[in-house]
C-alpha cells in the first residue's frame, strides 16, 4: 500500500478536500444571499379589511294607536274646465280616479263630455273604523248631504276600507244644500213651525217606507215634500193631516207605512226640518219603474233623485 510523505491516506486526503471546498462554498453563497437580500424593499404587509357593521337602530317604541287610525293628508277636491281633446278616461288617468267616480260626482248619464264644461274632479277617502259620515264630511269640510248624494249612501253604516268619493265643497253644496231655487220661481220658506216628537215619529215612518231604498238625499226629498205641503195653499197644515190625507202615499194605502224606521229615516227628517230641500220645493214625487198617475207627467221636473223624480 502506497502512502504520501505527511502519512494521510491519498483517499482521505480527497474527502477532506471535497468536504472543505463545499464547505466554502456554502459560506461564499450564504453571504451572497444575504447582500442581495439587504438590498431588496421591505416586503408590505398584507392589508387584511375588515367588516364594521352598523350601529343597531334603537327598537321604535309600540305605537298607541294602529297607522290607519292616524290622520290621513287632506288632498281637496277641485273643479276643472274641460279642454278640446280631453275624455273621461284620460282625466281619470290624468287625476288618478276612477272613470265611475267622475260620473258619479258629476251626476253624469254617459261618458260624453263638451269642451268648456266644468267637471268636479273628486278626491277619494278610505274609511276608518269607527268613523261616519259626519266626521268624514267634517274633516274634508264638505257638507253632510253633498257626501250622501256623491257616493249615492243608502245607509248610515260605513265599514272599514270603504271609500268615498269627496267632492268639491263649493262645486254641489249650493245645489243639494239646505234651500235651492226652482226654475220657475222661488220655493217655500224654511219651516218655522214647531214639530213635536210624533211628527218626527211619523214623518220617519214615511220617509222609510217611502224612500227606505233610495239615496239618503232622496230620503230627505220625501220628508221635504211633507214640510212643502205644509207651506203651499189646498194642503193640510199638519203633519198627520198631510201624511193621512186619502190617496196621497202608496205605503199609508198598503200598510207598508207602519214598519219600523231605521236612524237614516230620523236623520233625513232632521236634515229637512233643519231647512234641507234638494227637491226645488216639490210637492209631488214618483217613480217611473211604478205605478203613477199620468197626470204627474204634466207638471214641471224640479229634482230627480235616485229612481224618484220630484215636481210640483
């Protein structure tokens, strides 16, 4: 075996010398890496975002009365002329309304309108519970029997979400409001006569038999046409007396005049003892789907008022 001259084997020489060379390397490529690496920019730090959720609203504090129970915006209704081009149905589209809340509030018979007519234009009402009609006619300050006749009330029982048609105050109350003018000259004077509790009884009675199906302004008209006779020459001056008087009034001849009368049959006479007259002071009235007696053909129309049409 051949050895060197300082005694190492020649093959460990050789490993040592490897492993002192790899060695040095690893030194010379650590401090390289670490100059390079001192002159790169700091990394950033990741920016990780974050949720803020809102504040929780505070809890509303329980309401003392239901929302529709609260006071509703008042919107009045008004008249409007009507214009070349214009229908009922673009008006009903131009004011939100129905095209039967216009006819109805502006008593129309069809859907035919003339340019430079004046049109009421109504508002709408949904009804509360517990509200009536006098509150109602109240809060939109229109006249009770003007409410009655625009939304053709046969009772005075509302149920809650019923809309009513609110005209305009100044458009219909002088004309279904307390007295009116008929055509061919003026009408009675308002009562003065003082009435006890039986006239009232009585003329309710008649109003229900009479008109207990009709409009509550042609209700009124009934107990009206009693208090005209009342005030015009060849009628009896009572109440019993015009109300009996032979052959005057369908339900005294079949009995029908006897059944019991509703609050809306008291509350008609109240109006017409108060002065109410939507008739014109008619003294006679009938209803052309009865029978009548032709000779009422005859006299001039002051009011027609549901099916009932009124004269004198």
């Amino acid at each position: 075996m051949m050895t060197s001259s300082s005694g190492w084997p020649a093959r460990k020489r050789r490993i040592w010398s490897a492993r002192a060379a790899m060695a040095c390397g690893a030194l010379l490529l650590g401090s390289a890496v670490h100059e390079a690496g001192s002159s790169l920019p700091a990394p950033v730090p990741r920016h990780t975002p974050s949720l803020s959720l809102p504040r929780a609203l505070p809890r509303p504090s329980k309401l003392r009365r239901p929302l529709s129970s609260l006071p509703q915006s008042i919107q009045p209704a008004h008249v409007y002329r009507i214009r070349w081009g214009d229908s009922l149905w673009s008006l009903a589209q131009r004011f939100h309304i129905s095209i039967a809340a216009l006819e109805s509030a502006n008593h129309l018979n069809g859907t035919t309108i003339y340019a430079g007519d004046i049109l009421t234009i109504p508002t709408a009402h949904t009804v509360v519970p517990g509200e009536s009609v006098e509150s109602i006619a109240r809060q939109h300050k229109v006249p009770v029997l003007t409410l009655w006749h625009a939304n053709h009330l046969v009772s005075d029982k509302l149920a809650g979400g019923q809309t009513l048609i609110i005209p305009a105050a100044d458009a219909s109350a002088s004309v279904f409001d307390a007295q009116t003018t008929p055509a061919n000259g003026p009408g009675p004077a308002p009562s003065t006569v003082p009435f006890t509790h039986e006239d009232i009884r009585l003329l309710a009675h008649l109003v229900h038999a009479e008109a207990g199906n009709q409009p509550f302004l042609g209700q009124v008209g009934v107990a009206a046409v009693v208090l005209n006779r009342l005030k015009s020459p060849g009628f009896p001056k009572t109440i019993p007396e015009v109300i009996e008087e032979p052959g005057q009034f369908d339900s005294v001849i079949n009995g029908s005049f006897w059944q019991s009368p509703g609050s809306l049959a008291y509350k008609a006479v109240m109006a017409a003892l108060k002065g109410a007259d939507p008739t014109g002071g008619a003294l006679f009235y009938y209803n052309p789907s009865l029978p009548y007696a032709n000779w009422m053909n005859t006299l001039p129309i002051t009011a027609t008022i549901g099916s009932q049409v009124f004269c004198r």
